[in-house]
C-alpha cells in the first residue's frame, strides 16, 4: 500500500464549478499535513497546511480527519488559473530528526472556460 | 531574499556516466533535501543533509550520495546511470525542524 494515494484524476471542471480532492496516508504517527500545487514542468510551490480543526484559505478549504487518516481539499468558484496537479504531503520521521515530505502522485484538474 | 537555485537546469546523460546536480539554499536555510520526481508521479524523497552531514535517505540505492557544504549548498552525485534515473530532480531547502521547504525548479535530467 503506498504511503500517500489520491485520485490521479484528471478532474476536467468548468470555470465557476466547486471541486474537492481527498487523499488517505497509511502512517498513523505522521503529524504534519500540506497540499501542494504544482504546475506543469514546474516545482511544486506550498498551497496551504492542513489542520484536524480544519482551514480555509480564500476559496480553497482543507480538513484533516485522523482517525480515518483522510485529507481533503475543497476548490469553490474555480478559476482557469486554478488548473494545475494538487499534491497531498504528509510529513514522515526517522530517528528522532527532521522529518522528510512524502507525496501522493498527484490529482490533475483541467478547469475550461 | 534569493530563493533555492538549481543547475543546471536540463541535463543528458548516457546510460553508465555519472551526473552533478547542484543546489544553492534560501537564505537563512541550514537544512536541504533531494527529491526525485519521475513523469506522472510525486516527488520521492531521497535524502536529507543538515550540518553537512546525511540526516536521512530514502529507498534510493547508493550511487545516489550527496554533500553540503559550509554555506549549506549541496549536490547530488548519480553514479553509473539508468535509464530509469530520468527525472525531474528537486532541491527544497529550509530551516532546520520546520516544514517551511522552498523547492527550487529542480534539474530535468534525462538518460538515454
């Protein structure tokens, strides 16, 4: 079982549609949680944290459920601009030291005009 | 502030050789990280180096090794090539025990 899985996608949208992502971790011990935007050929650049009391940042909201170990990612009013691979991360520890990230593969959405 | 810069930017390579891909940390950033990213899937993490020293690796064999140097820079060396080492390679940098990484746009390296 991989360790971070999400919907590949793709996610084809109109402009204006809500749209949500969910991904599951296996690591129950994994503390820290983050969706990443990526753009194509691009490196993937912090879209924002997530948080077991759930947040929202402008149009986008996240919520984190531990018990389920299930994150989600909600798009609404959708622009053009949003298209792009969102990347659910959790974070992983070895040994007492900082903990590295660890990625899904990435859900695809295409928002059309 | 400068940001986290990659060189070089494209790379090919032929199957056998070895490779360097060099990274320049954020200001102010002592730790930094390497991340392989294969087409279509996420960035998989390869080691970590604080204080110049490996601080953790992922399941990458050794012909992947690293350094970091005193000003925190650091380099990935890629020994004998595989055509499945054709990548995106990311560098991501930051402060130590902080998840606040910055990623520089990374080296596409490609084996043939």
């Amino acid at each position: 079982r991989k360790e971070v899985e999400q919907d590949p996608g793709p996610f084809n949208v109109p402009e204006g549609a809500t749209v949500a992502f969910n991904c599951t971790y296996s690591n129950s011990a994994s503390q820290s949680f983050f969706w990443y935007r990526q753009d194509c050929r691009k490196e993937p650049k912090l879209l924002m944290s997530v948080y077991s009391s759930g947040n929202e940042d402008g149009r986008f909201t996240a919520q984190l459920n531990r018990a389920s170990q299930y994150i989600s990612l909600l798009i609404r009013d959708s622009k053009l601009s949003d298209s792009a691979t969102y990347l659910c991360v959790v974070t992983s520890y070895y040994g007492g030291s900082q903990g590295n990230l660890i990625f899904g593969k990435g859900t695809k959405l295409s928002v059309k005009p | 502030e400068t940001g986290v810069t990659q060189s070089p930017t494209h790379l090919i390579k032929t199957r056998g050789q070895q490779v360097t891909l060099r990274c320049s940390s954020q200001s102010g950033h002592n730790t930094v990280s390497w991340y392989q990213q294969a087409l279509g899937q996420g960035p998989q993490f390869i080691f970590q180096y604080y204080r110049e020293e490996e601080n953790g690796r992922g399941n990458f064999p050794p012909r992947f090794s690293g350094l970091q140097f005193p000003n925190y820079s650091s380099e990935l060396n890629v020994n004998a090539l595989e055509l499945d080492d054709s990548a995106l390679y990311l560098c991501a940098s930051s402060p130590w025990d902080s998840y606040g990484y910055t990623f520089g746009s990374g080296t596409r390296l490609t084996v043939v």
